[in-house]
C-alpha cells in the first residue's frame, strides 16, 4: 500500500493512544472529584417543607370561559391570513398537478385536494378549517 493511501490513524497510533488514554484520565478524576464535592456539600439556606396549596373557592366555569375565548382571538386573527401568498403567480407549489387513470376508474388528481387551499382568499374560506375556526372564534 502507498503511504499517501494510508488512513491517517494508522500512521500515528502512539498519539491515538496517548489521547485515549489521557481523556479517561481526565474523566476519572473528574468523576471523584464531583463525588468527593456532593458528600461534603451541606445546604447553604434552610428551606422549610412545602405544604400543599388549597385551591379554596376557584370556579373551573371561569377557567373555561378564559381559555375559549383568548383562543378564539388567536384564531380569529389566523381566520383572515392568506393560506398561500403564492396564489396566483408564476411560482404557485399548489397551483401543479398529478393526475392518473387506473383501468375504467374515474381519473384523480392532485388538483381536487390542493385547489380549495390554492385558491381561497384565507384560512376561513378553506371548507373544514374554515368551520373548524367559526367555531372557536367569539361571537358578538
């Protein structure tokens, strides 16, 4: 074998081996010297024991209340965001198709699942997100 085809490992393996060697050094005094620090660690601040809070006189009614509407806020504002600022120019991912036959079958297309998202205004046009947004959003 040529020298300059030769794994650069082969041509030094007393430096390999002085770096293994020196790092599982090192890892094994780093590892007693942190047992030594945790067996002589005392607590610097006397911390008293935790009780366990009450929750007294909470309505989960509100709770519920607060967490349906600011999520309907957010999603009020995603309602109006345009689902794929591409539409309508040269470079439109959602605008190309595929399509196929299979025997006497009806042909498919890409088109039918990407066309509503392609071509509508916002995310509240889109048919199922569009509901699904109506009815997280506030009313009134």
């Amino acid at each position: 074998m040529a020298r300059h085809s030769a794994s650069r490992s082969s041509r030094q393996p007393a430096a390999r081996r002085a770096l293994i060697a020196l790092a599982s050094a090192g890892a094994a005094l780093a590892a007693g010297a942190s047992a030594a620090h945790a067996e002589a660690a005392a607590p610097v601040v006397d911390v008293p024991p935790l009780r366990s809070a009450d929750i007294g006189d909470i309505n989960p009614q509100s709770g519920v209340n607060a967490l349906t509407t600011s999520v309907g806020y957010a999603t009020g504002a995603i309602a109006g965001l345009k689902p794929n600022p591409l539409a309508g120019t040269g470079t439109d991912p959602l605008n190309n198709g595929i399509g196929t036959t299979i025997a006497d079958f009806k042909p498919l297309n890409t088109l039918a699942l990407t066309g509503p998202i392609a071509q509508a205004p916002s995310f509240g046009a889109v048919p199922v997100v569009g509901q699904a947004l109506g009815l997280l959003t506030p009313k009134g």
